[in-house]
C-alpha cells in the first residue's frame, strides 16, 4: 500500500516542478484513483464472494458492449477497416465511451482472464449457475471480439495472462487434461487467425512496421517504428533531468521540442509521447518514480497474493505499460486501480477444517 502513496507523492512533487500548472493539475487529478487503491482494496475486502462474481459479471457485459458495436460496425464496412489495419490505423471504438482503443484492448483482455479465472473457480459458486454461464457466454465473446478489433497490445497481454492462469490451475489436472489444454491452446489461436481477415491484416502490418525498424528506414506512419523512435527520444529527455524530471505537466512538450533535434525527419504530427508508462513518468516525474510504478508491478508478481489472478493481471498491467502510457488516461487509471484491487482478494489459502477462506483476508 505504502508503494502507491509513495508513487503519487513522486507525482505531486513533479507538479510543484511544472511551469504548465494547469495541464500539470490535469495529470494529477487524472492519476488521483492510483492513491485511492488502498481504499478500494479495504471495500473490495469486506463484499462477499456473491457480490464479487457479481461485479465480474457487469465488468464483462460493459466491456462487452462497445466491443459488440464496434466489431458489428468494422464488419458493414470491412474493405474499408481492413485496408487501414495494412496502414498501421486502429479499428474505431464505438459506443460512446471515448476510449483509445488500446486501452480498451487492455480491458477486452482483463474481462476474459477475469471471466476464465471465475469459470476455473465455479465449484466454489454454488447457487449460482446462471451467473456462471452469463460469464462464460461473454468470456467467449469477448475473446472472439478481441481477435476481431485485433489490437496486438491487448492480444499479448491476454495470452500472457491466460499462460499464468494455465501453469497455475494446469498442476491440478491429470495428464489428459494438460494434453487437451495445450492442443485447445495451440489450435484456438491458429482457428482465430484464419477466420480473422483484420488479424491476418494486423500481422502482416507487423511484420512490416518490424522491417522497417530492423532497416532504419523512415519510421513515419509506422505504428511501431514510430514508438521506437519515441522511446529513443524520451530515452534522451530522461538522461538530460534524471531525477526531477521535466515536471508533470510539460513532459508533452518537452518531448515533442526535442524531436525536433533529435530526430527531425519524423513529421510533426508523428512527434509523439513514448506510449511507454516507465519511460513517460521518468520524464515527468524522474527515474525513481518509475521505479515506484515498477515496484508496484513487482510486488503483485511475487506472489505477494497467493493466487494467480492478480499475478495474471500485474503481468498484463506490465505488458500493456511497455506499448502504451496507460496511466495518462483517467478510464485506464481507474480500470487498473480496481481491478488489482479486486483481483488481490483470491488467495488460495485454506482453514485448518480445509474449507476456503477466500473471505477472509488481512491486509
């Protein structure tokens, strides 16, 4: 708990660094849920394992929602979305919530590890079947839709998260089923990518951006060679102010003036923040604030919580902060503070009188 006051409190010191006081206020309010963790771990603490599964089940249907538009509006216009996949261009989120389709990747892909992770654990949510099977509709759907909208961010955390889940539960299982596991989970993806014109598009794009990258070419309008030039930008920033950093509210312009030097081939509108979490708070906030949101990664993966869930999500928190600033946007920022803070209440302890104590938990 004391790493995420300590983290904000790096934060605020940035904001008394800043000379744009009014975007740096904007940052500090838009990070504000991060201090708030603490608190919703202690009322996510006291709610029993009814309500929980509850909540798990109307997180899944609000993300569930805008995927399901947004997949039925990439499908009526198809030529046209599948074409600006090959062009590095996202496929838009609709349904109002103005979110960056990244970020909502991210979420598509906590939803459906949320959902297995209480389809692994069903046995323990007698009398209520039907909430169970609410869940695995929309677990599958949500799967389904998240290879469709196929933003490469949220696919690599949720295949990360589900290996946890898999090594974790997989122990549990006789032989056979370890086998059919691994052929379910060799095969699924492969059926996906055959079935999904966008996902073929997205990886073909890939190998291209990847290519680009390897030769040096110009990264302009390339999705990740742009990024890499990003970082090696912000890389630079962050060495001239290692400690203080740049201050919390002109870290955008920081970055974008120095492009200009550093590399001033990249056109201005291509000028753009690191999508690298570390890297971004380092240069507003300096190094050792990066390392406190690190810290706070490490610690959920050191099993710190004995149960895989929030080892899962930690390890796609980390993944989704390596290819996008995931706290620079307030829906992200309050989707991870409470979904860690949910997801530290399932250890896998047991009473003496063998019963699950998943209720009871100290802090």
């Amino acid at each position: 708990m004391l790493l995420f006051a300590l983290f904000y409190a790096s934060t605020l010191l940035s904001f008394l660094n800043s000379e744009n006081t009014a975007e740096a206020g904007r940052k500090l309010i838009l990070k504000l849920p991060v201090l708030c963790f603490p608190l919703l771990f202690i009322a996510l603490r006291r709610t029993d394992a009814r309500t929980r599964l509850q909540m798990a089940a109307a997180f899944l249907y609000a993300v569930y929602l805008p995927a399901a538009v947004s997949v039925y509006n990439y499908l009526i216009n198809k030529t046209l979305f599948d074409q600006l996949i090959l062009e590095s261009k996202p496929l838009p989120i609709e349904f109002g919530y103005g979110i960056y389709h990244i970020q909502f990747s991210v979420l598509m892909a906590a939803a459906v590890l949320l959902g297995c992770f209480h389809l692994l654990q069903r046995k323990r949510h007698t009398g209520q079947k039907n909430t169970i099977r609410f869940i695995a509709i929309l677990t599958l759907l949500n799967f389904v839709f998240l290879h469709i909208l196929s933003a490469r961010t949220g696919l690599l955390a949720l295949y990360a998260g589900l290996v946890v889940l898999a090594l974790y539960e997989g122990r549990k299982l006789p032989l056979k089923m370890k086998l059919f596991g691994l052929l379910a989970g060799l095969l699924l993806p492969l059926c996906l990518i055959l079935l999904s014109s966008s996902l073929q598009n997205r990886l073909k794009n890939t190998a291209e951006d990847l290519k680009v990258v390897w030769r040096g070419a110009d990264a302009n309008d390339y999705s990740f060679a742009m990024r890499v030039q990003a970082w090696q930008n912000a890389g630079a920033v962050i060495a001239a102010h290692p400690f203080t950093g740049v201050g919390l509210g002109d870290a955008d312009s920081a970055l974008y003036e120095h492009f200009g030097t550093f590399n001033p081939d990249i056109t201005p509108s291509n000028r753009k923040n690191p999508h690298l979490q570390f890297l971004e708070t380092a240069v507003q906030s300096g190094v050792i604030s990066a390392l406190l949101f690190l810290g706070i990664i490490v610690l959920m993966l050191s099993g710190a919580f004995a149960s895989p869930l929030p080892i899962a999500m930690a390890l796609m928190l980390f993944i989704a902060s390596c290819f996008e600033s995931i706290l620079e946007r307030q829906s992200s920022v309050i989707a991870f503070s409470m979904l860690l803070a949910y997801a530290a209440q399932f250890p896998e302890k047991t009473t003496n009188s063998g019963k699950d104590n998943t209720d009871k938990i100290s802090v």
